[in-house]
C-alpha cells in the first residue's frame, strides 16, 4: 500500500520550490545535474511538480511498460482467439445466445487463418503473427476482455483512462506520477507517434486530463528532428548563453511569485527546464544509428513496410534502457478497423508490426532487460464473429468485421508475467467473455501491481473526491498470469 506520505492528497494552497535548481533553463542547464537531490519530496508531489524517482510502495517486478497500442480494435478470432466452431459453422445465421443485437452482422465469419500450437507451452497464434508466435512461452494472451462501448472514442478513453469520459489521465501519465522517472534528463512518459499521421483521438491518446501538465507524454518523432525546438536555430557563444539563461530564470523567478498556486505555470516551468537537461541527453538516447547493422535489420529497418513501427520499437527500447518509465507506440489513424476486407486489412496490420514487436522482445530479452519491462499489445476492443458487409460488397472473401468490445484479446510479456499462457475465454464462437471476465479496470490494476503500485492508493483529489485510474470500477490484480 502506498503510505499517505508518497501520494499524498492535493492541497492547492502552498507552494514548494524545487530543491537546489532555481527556475527557468538556467537552474536546469547550469545545476541541476549536480545537485539536484535523488528523490522527490511529498510536497513536490502534491504540487506536481516534480519528476524525480518515488519509490514504489510495493514490491516492483517491472521498471518500466511499453505500451503497443493497436488503434482500431484487431480481430481476437483472427489472430489470439482459435475458434474452431466457427470455423465449422461459418456462412451460416448466428445461434441466438450469440446474435449480433444491433443487426450489423450477417452470417458467421470463420477465419480464414491457421492457427497453430507455438513453443513448448503450446499456446496458440495466427498464422498471420510468425514473429511474435516465436515468443509464446513469454506471452500470456488474456483472452477473456470486455469493455464499456462499442465506439472507438469512448473505448480509446476506457483503454487508455479507465473510463468512457474524455479529459482523464492517460494510464501513462499515473504511472508518471506515482514513479517519476529515473533518469532526469528524459521524460518519465514518452509517445511515439507514426510520422505518417496521428491516431484517431490525436493528443488525447497521451493527455495527463486533469493531472498537471507535467505529467503527461512527451511527443518523440521518429522521422527528422525527434524533438521539436530542442536546439537554438541560431549557435550562441557560451557568454551570452548564459547570460540568456540567468535573466530568463530571474524572470521565471519572479512571474512564478506573482502567481503561487499556478500548476499550469510551475509544469512549464518544469517541462523548460526538462528541455535544457534534454540538450544534453536525447540526440543520444534517440539515435538509432548507434545500433548495428544487425540489430536494425533485426527490427525491419532495412524494409519498406516494417521500417516505420521497426524504428519506434527500437527507440522504445533505448527510452527504457535509460530510465523512461512508460512508453506508447501508436499506428496512425486506426488501421486495425477492418469493417471491410478484414483479411486483407489484418495481413497488412500485421506485416507492418509482427516482426518489429518480435524483435522487441527479442531484443529486451538478450539484454537482460524483458525481466523487467513490461509489453502489453492490444487495441480498444475486438472485431465480431459475424460478417459485416458495408458499400454493398457482399463478395465472399471481402467481409469485414464490426466493433465487438463483449470479448476480445490481448496480450502481456515480461515484467513479472508468467508466459506460455491463455487466461480466460470467449464462448465457442468468440462472442462473449464467458470464464474469468476481465475487465479494463482489471488490466489497469495489474498493470500498476507490476510496478509496485496498488491501484486503490494511487490517488489525485480532484473535484472534491480522491479519483484513480480504477476509479469506480472493482478492480482486481490478475493474480494467475503474475
């Protein structure tokens, strides 16, 4: 349990200045590195102000999460979720406990994939994932998920915040509030973003809501310069550089005394002085021309369709290997929403990350690193088992499948997860959640158990109550697969 001390309610009526690094660039930039102290107070805390590393109030079995978050919900009967009975009854009218109630769907849509027993577990995966199959005594596939809505909006906010209301925190920015980060030169919480577009629900996808500022995702680009106005377009001399930095900080000095109880004024303050120290540190950590060649290849870099999501892979995996707490992957737009060529749409879905992803975990496991990095795949929802026939396609073959959030898959790897395991499960047609039901709040729980935090302390006193990430919701830790 988290002591009163570390997550502390919020009282709004003090302030307390960052030990020993001034204000500003310039307390940043000329002295925070030496002399900043290791941890940060509770009133740090309460003020939100702080990104320094809190000890976790449990006992860790991870350090860090990257996140691979697969916008647009992928189809769990297709890829994690066999369903042999559908299989065997496809192109015939759903039995009645498994009808589509919305009448979306038409007839039953067996896939079109083989699935096959993988490693020495024999958990089961789609042809369509060779990659990551490679790693299924490392995975454990929660195949029993449901969720609150069937529209990708609401269920993006129930995945990413716990619930189906816009402007909560992002689970990344919790875990960025209860931890910190251990390395001070780089964000606690970071999203990397394909260059070729946003996700669907664009910066809400890593928004810390009512959280201060601080503590949301710092946008990292994979293509051109990974972070935008880190470096001065024009090269100074180190006098008037520091000449720059001394007003600046004076003046942050003063303007935060005129306006004590600004969290949105204290977290730009934070997040400058967070840009100075990432002069020093992030043209390093982003650099993945440091890799070698093999490790690139390894990742899919030296391919067209694999090079994207390949390099974001590897990049989260420096981010972490240096201290970043939390780590999202997004695809743009929600290219895993196959209303329509569902076979084709899932080949080119999964052409562009399987490999990438096996690598990832390739990668982190050979450095010793899986242990304690925990990976968690999955979208908002899953796909239904009916054929969905939308523009009047009706041509066998070309089917899609519609939003589906009764039941559906997704999958945990290292961190203190147990692998090579399937918990829970779909009735025989990969309808409805029907053993161990496992929720979103659920998955939150165990998430935040993994890295030492118990869901139910991990609080922020907002609006007049002590909100969480689980917030209403009777969450449990998943005990079986940790």
């Amino acid at each position: 349990m988290a002591p009163e001390s570390v997550f502390p309610k919020v009282q709004q009526n003090r302030r307390t200045i960052l030990s020993g690094i001034g204000s500003g660039f310039a307390g940043m930039a000329l002295m925070s590195l030496l002399e900043e102290s290791k941890s940060a107070t509770a009133a740090e805390i309460r003020r939100g102000q702080s990104l320094r590393p809190v000890p976790a109030p449990g006992i860790p079995k991870a350090k860090a999460v990257i996140q691979l978050f697969m916008h647009g919900g992928p189809s769990h009967v297709d890829l994690l979720d066999p369903k042999p009975m559908l299989t065997k009854f496809d192109g015939t009218r759903p039995p009645a406990e498994v009808a589509d109630d919305e009448n979306r769907t038409t007839y039953l849509l067996g896939s079109p994939f083989r699935f096959s027993r993988c490693g020495q577990s024999g958990l089961e995966f789609s042809e369509i994932l060779p990659g990551i199959s490679k790693h299924a005594d490392d995975i454990a596939v929660i195949r029993s998920m449901y969720t609150e809505h069937r529209n990708h909006e609401q269920a993006i906010w129930m995945a990413n915040t716990g619930m189906t209301v816009a402007g909560r925190p992002n689970i990344g920015a919790w875990v960025a509030y209860g931890l910190g980060t251990e390395n001070q030169n780089l964000p606690a919480y970071v999203a990397l973003p394909d260059p070729s577009g946003m996700p669907v629900d664009g910066a809400r996808n890593w928004s810390s809501g009512w959280l201060p500022p601080l503590y949301q995702g710092t946008v990292v680009r994979s293509d051109g310069m990974p972070v935008l106005h880190l470096q001065p377009k024009v090269s100074r001399s180190e006098a008037i550089e520091q000449g720059r930095l001394s007003l600046l900080r004076a003046l942050n000095e003063s303007h935060r005394k005129r306006h004590p109880s600004e969290l949105e004024l204290d977290a730009r303050i934070a997040t400058f002085e967070l840009a100075a120290r990432m002069q020093l540190s992030a043209t390093d950590a982003l650099d993945v021309a440091q890799e070698t060649e093999s490790t690139r290849k390894m990742y899919g870099m030296e391919q067209d369709v694999t090079r994207s999501y390949g390099k974001r892979c590897l990049m989260a995996r420096r981010l972490v290997e240096r201290g970043v707490r939390f780590v999202q992957i997004f695809m743009a737009g929600q290219p895993w929403d196959t209303h329509t060529n569902n076979t084709a749409g899932l080949q080119s879905c999964c052409a562009q990350t399987d490999l990438p992803v096996a690598a990832l975990l390739s990668d982190l496991k050979q450095r010793g690193m899986l242990d304690s990095t925990l990976v968690l795949w999955g979208g908002e929802f899953g796909r239904t088992p009916g054929a969905e026939q939308r523009d009047g396609n009706n041509a066998r073959g070309a089917e899609g499948r519609d939003h589906h959030p009764y039941g559906f898959s997704v999958w945990m790897a290292g961190g203190g997860i147990r692998g090579g395991q399937a918990y829970g499960a779909t009735d025989d047609f990969g309808y409805r959640s029907v053993v161990d039901r496992t929720s979103t709040a659920d998955l939150h729980a165990t998430i935040l158990h993994q890295l030492g935090m118990d869901h139910s302390e991990l609080t922020w006193h907002h609006n007049s109550r002590d909100e969480r990430l689980t917030d209403v919701y009777p969450a449990r830790v998943i005990s079986q697969i940790v």
